[in-house]
C-alpha cells in the first residue's frame, strides 16, 4: 500500500518541485523574459478545425496503483445540474486519459527515477483504458445514459490517449519485428510510438464507441523535453498521418515550451503550477497567462485534494485561478485544461457538506458558461 501511493504522489511531487524552483524556496530559479502581448492570443476557447476541445479534463488512469474508472465515477464530469436554472446539461468536452507509471515499478516518462517502461507496460495500459466496463467503455456508457436524458450535445465528447515516452538510452523495450529496439536511436523511438499508436487505434475501433470521438494523443513528459525534440516532429507526422491531433501540457518554464508548435504539437496549455505551492504569490497566474497568450497557448486550471482538506490555505488558491482566469480573458476566450489530482471533483460532487460541494458547483458554472459559449461559436460557424 505504501509503494501504491508512492506511484500516486509522484506526479504531484514533480509539480511541487517545479512550484519550489520558480518561487525560489529551494534555489534561485530564472523567471520568463518580460513578453509583449500585442497581436498575441491564446489558443482559442472553440474552433471549427480540430484540436477544438474547450475544456479538457485529466482523467489519471491506466496504472494498476489507482483503480480503473467506473460509469458512476464519470457522471459528474460529463454532465452537471446547473445551480442557477436547476437543469441538467452537457459539462466537459474533453478527456485525457492520463498515466505516468504502470504501478509496477515502471516509468512511462523520464524523470521519475524508475526504469522504463517496457513494451509489455505500453500494452498495459491500452488494456487498462479499453478494459471492458471502465475507462473509455466507462465514459462512452455515461455519455450514452446521458444523451438519453438531456438530449445530443451539439458538439462531439473528445479523448485523449497518453502516448507514452521512448525513453531516451533505454534498451529494455522489446522487439519490435524481432528486433530489439534501441532508444538512444531516433528511428526506433519513433518505431515504439508508432506501434503504440496503431494498437490505440485498433482498440478504438474495436470498440467502436458512438459518443466519444478519439481527438488524438497526449505526449506525457511536462518536465523540461531536453533532446526528445529532435524525434517529436517526426511522432506529431506519424500522428497526422492517421487523422488525429498531439497535445502537450507543459510545467511553468518547461524549456521547449515556447517552441510547442515547432516540436509538432497541436495545441499546448501552459501550467501555471501555483496551487501547489502556498508560498507562490498570486503574480504568477498572470505570468502564466501573459506566457500563453504570447505563445498562442491554452490554460490550465489546477485544484487537488487539498481543496477539502484544507480549505483554508488553498481555497483562497482555487479563488486565485477563477479570478485571473477572467480577468485575462482566459474564461471568455481561451481553452482550458483541469487537472483536480484524479477525482478531486468527483469527491466534491458527491459530498453533503455545502461548503465542499460549493466548489464544485462554482466549477460547473463556470466550465457551462464556457461550453454555452463553445455552443454558440459551432452553431453560428454551422449557419454560415
């Protein structure tokens, strides 16, 4: 039990780490060059071109530490009664389906100290997220028993698939048409991911779901891309070549970041890592915004557990988010990421005391209000 919630904490670890960096409470860190946001927007709340989520939640699941996603443990991402009409609607638009470790020792990300994942891990976690009656099946039954109840949506339910890294200099993947690959070369980092991709696909098919659309596929390492940039271009071709999308989230100051589409990623929201870290004046929400704005970037909203534990010190932090969020335009014209620590809202959603559940209703609102907008944009490109 120990080790699992070690594997479950160490995603969170690395955010604070990052938090620390940048605030300075571990050593000086270097702050983002001033940027002028003339001409500058971020990436846009709606689009008629894919990648066109407007808001995106993670969804942390695949590895045998946490459990697998049930239907009833989607319900209160996929539609939520609005507080002030008292009517159900249609609530996130997106989910990325997001894993790190395999819960068994391995990394699907360098950084974590653990040893790489193996081809096995990778077809792992596919069986994970397409494991009959949890995961994706979990989700496409939810949006099914919802549609039922509330009508269509008018625009499409997206998922993301996390595509795992090739860790640079790891040899212990596997064969790949009886050959064993390498990852201190290119060509079979890229081979890996390729592999992962098609057998992503087949699942898709396979199961074939009629509510949920497969947007594309999430590169998980956030941290710092260091070389790994020299092959991405060649996966985000690989990954147009099949239709679909390359999503990245990077940390705050992530090298690379900058550089997002040049590394062949579709869209790119920034972190603003600011919850995390009480210590962390509010200033670095609008840094943050200032960063995506110039870069062409979406947002990413961030609350965790603390949320209810300790509501003290990190409510004020979550207040922080809504309030810089609209006063950049985040709200009204950006799309947004929600990492809430794998179930933050399903515990806030399901609580009987108002001043928990609070959080989540002041959450819905707000993510309504950017989905009715969303609405709006599709419907208005579809009459013209």
């Amino acid at each position: 039990e120990s080790a699992v919630s070690l594997y479950m904490i160490v995603h969170m670890v690395l955010r604070l780490i990052v938090a620390c960096l940048a605030a300075g409470t571990l050593f000086a860190a270097p702050k983002p060059p001033p940027t002028s946001t003339n001409h500058a927007s971020f990436y846009p709340l709606w689009q008629k071109a894919p990648p066109n989520t407007t808001d995106m939640v993670l969804i942390y699941q695949g590895g045998t530490q946490r459990s697998a996603w049930a239907p009833g443990e989607f319900a209160p991402y996929v539609s939520a009664v609005d507080p002030r009409d008292h009517k159900e609607k249609w609530l996130f638009d997106g989910f990325l389906f997001i894993e790190y470790v395999n819960g068994r020792k391995h990394a699907f990300e360098e950084g974590i100290n653990l040893p790489s994942a193996d081809k096995q891990d990778w077809h792992d976690l596919l069986a994970r997220n397409f494991e009959p009656g949890y995961g994706v099946a979990a989700l496409e039954q939810t949006c099914a028993e919802t549609e039922k109840r509330i009508g269509t949506p008018l625009r499409s339910r997206q998922v993301v698939l996390t595509l795992p890294e090739p860790i640079e200099g790891a040899t212990n993947w596997g064969l790949l048409d009886r050959r064993k690959l390498d990852f201190s070369l290119p060509a079979d980092r890229v081979a890996a991911c390729e592999w992962h991709i098609d057998h992503a696909l087949k699942q898709w098919q396979e199961l074939a779901p009629r509510h949920l659309t497969l947007a594309g596929f999430y590169f998980v390492p956030e941290r710092t891309l260091g070389a790994t940039p020299r092959f991405l271009p060649l996966i985000a071709q690989r990954i147009h070549e099949r239709g679909k999308q390359f999503f990245w989230i990077p940390y705050w100051w992530a090298r690379g970041a900058a550089e997002w589409k040049q590394h062949g990623f579709d869209i790119a929201w920034q972190q603003p890592n600011h919850f995390f870290h009480p210590e962390l004046p509010d200033s670095r929400l609008q840094e943050a915004c200032d960063f995506a704005r110039q870069h062409g970037m979406g947002m990413e909203m961030e609350l965790d557990e603390r949320l209810i534990s300790k509501p003290q010190i990190f409510a004020p932090r979550f207040d922080a988010y809504l309030k810089a969020f609209e006063a950049n335009g985040v709200k009204s014209s950006s799309s947004i990421t929600y990492y809430e620590g794998g179930g933050t809202l399903l515990h806030l959603s399901k609580s009987d005391q108002p001043d928990v559940r609070h959080y989540y209703d002041r959450l819905a609102e707000w993510v309504l209000d950017r989905q009715c907008l969303a609405d709006e944009k599709a419907a208005a490109g579809a009459a013209r």
